[in-house]
C-alpha cells in the first residue's frame, strides 16, 4: 500500500473516535425519537416524516456547507447514494411504524438485532474479518435482545415486523458507508442521505395533513435539529471505524429509551428489561475494550527493518 493508502486506511479505522461518535449520536436519536412517538399520536406519519427531515436536513446543511462549500456535492456515486438514501428512508418508515404501536423500549430492543446483521453483511460483502471475540460479544448481546423481548406467543406482531425490518435495512445503510466512506466524506455522505430522504418524505405529505399548532411545530423541529446532529455523527463513526465495532453501541440506546419511556409515557422498566440491558451495555463495553487493546498492540509493534 501507498502511504496515501495506508493514512486513509487509519482514517477509517480510528475505533475509539468511532466509538464516540456513536455514542453521541444515540443520545439525540432517542430524543428524537421520543418527540415522534408523541407527535405520532396526534399528527399524519408522512407530515411528521417530512417535518423532522426537513428540518434534519437544514441542520445539517447549516453543518456541512460552510465547512465544505458545494463542494460536498461533488461524486461519482449518485447511484450509490440514491440507493442508500432510499434505505435510510425505508429504515424510517419501519421505525415510524413500529414506535407508533410499540413502547419506545420494545421498538428499540428489537431493533438490536441489527449489529448481528451488519457482522454478516461485513463478512459477506467487505470481507472483513470478525474474531471470536467480537462474535461472541454480539452473541451475548443479542441474548440480552431475546431476555428484554421475552419471545414467545404474539411477539411477532407487525409492530415487531416492522422494528426488524428497520434492523435490516439501517444494516445495509451502515455497510454502504463503510464501502462509500472509502471514496467519499461524511459531509457528503450525510448530505446527499438527507437530501434524498426530504424529497422522498415530502411524497408522503398528500397521504395526509393536519394543520399543527406551532408548539408542535417546535417540538418536531428540535427533532430534526438533533437527527440532523446524530445523522453526520453516525455517518462519521461508521466512516472511522469498522460496522460491526462500533454499530453495537446502539444498545446504549435502550438506556435513553427506557429513560423516556418511564418519564413521558409511565413505562416502568421490568427485571428483564434491566437484565437485558446490562447484557447489551456488557457486550458493547467488551467490544471497546477489546479493540483498544488491539488497537495499543498495532500500534506499538515495532517496524521491521
């Protein structure tokens, strides 16, 4: 390799800022998330779509633009990123559906399913190499997924379906990333994803509207604010480090949920919810101390001569 190449490649792999990043990302998708659920009961899914992309959407090009200029515009890959817009775009709809029926903490749990298949997507499709370590942290983490679910008789309402689905596809998002972010920043990354999901929620508008009032108007605005923060910082650890290091720490979403859930909705969080937690969290933190580890003993190997 070159050493455009190899200063490119620790680029992409800088974990523990990844790791970061991730992290401060689920805190603004669980507030957001919350403000949707509770606009959801009154207001049209499509209205509410579009207000929190929109405004997601400013926010971001408020971020992007003055630091990069039209020159985030600049790609070879509009297909590339049309495709992985259109997924990020059905990955809300799933989401937006299955908040709508389910708690704030069962919709996030079951979408905890996706780490397991972003690590078979990396495998398959970037070839990448996944340890013993790693799987079994996934493993157990998916265990404390399957303790906080209780499966079982009605589990696999369409409430359910839809959080899986939402798994499904924000695992392909996260490996279209990892394989654009080779060519293509995280400002334009994150641009052209909300670019292509405002033009595909303003679709959704005709569907249905009703007039809101302007605290509301607010409150999906301060959404969209946040989202729009958590979007470029999701998009930038998955463009620093490998999927399936950092998408684990998702699970700290369900900590922010189940928060929410109990200070907005009453929700009172049971054993298994608190067990399953504590699984998911372990697991995450196992990932990041493992790859510091790795990561200390990379880089403090000596060259050989």
């Amino acid at each position: 390799m070159t050493a455009a190449e190899l200063a490119a490649a620790a680029r992409r792999n800088q974990v523990p800022l990844g790791i970061a990043y991730m992290v401060g990302s689920t805190v603004m998708f669980a507030g957001g998330n919350a403000v949707v659920k509770w606009q959801l009961e009154t207001y049209p899914l499509g209205e509410v779509a579009f207000g929190r992309t929109l405004f997601a959407f400013l926010t971001v090009a408020a971020i992007v633009l003055p630091r990069s200029g039209l020159g985030v515009l600049r790609t070879r890959r509009y297909r590339e990123h049309l495709q992985r817009g259109l997924s990020q775009f059905g990955s809300m709809l799933c989401w937006f559906l299955a908040v709508s029926v389910l708690s704030l903490g069962s919709a996030t749990a079951i979408g905890f399913a996706a780490p397991l298949f972003t690590t078979l997507l990396s495998i398959v499709i970037l070839k990448e190499k996944v340890g013993i370590h790693r799987w079994s942290a996934l493993i157990v983490g998916f265990v404390g997924v399957l303790i906080i679910t209780n499966p079982g008789a009605g589990t696999l309402t369409y409430g359910a379906l839809f959080a899986l689905g939402n798994a499904v596809l924000i695992s392909t998002v996260a490996i279209g990333i990892r394989r654009m972010s080779m060519s293509e920043s995280a400002e334009t990354l994150t641009f052209y994803q909300m670019s292509v999901m405002t033009l595909c929620t303003a679709c959704l508008l005709p569907l249905g509207f009703s007039a809101p009032h302007w605290g509301d108007v607010l409150m999906v605005a301060l959404a969209g604010v946040g989202n729009g923060i958590a979007q470029f910082w999701w998009t930038r650890s998955l463009s620093l480090a490998p999927p399936s290091a950092v998408v684990p720490f998702n699970y700290l979403s369900l900590v922010w949920a189940t928060v929410l859930g109990f200070a907005v909705w009453g929700d009172v969080a049971t054993l298994d919810l608190l067990i399953g937690s504590a699984i998911v969290v372990g697991s995450g933190l196992y990932i990041l101390w493992r790859e510091t580890l790795r990561r200390g003993r990379v880089v403090s190997a000596p060259r050989r001569p």
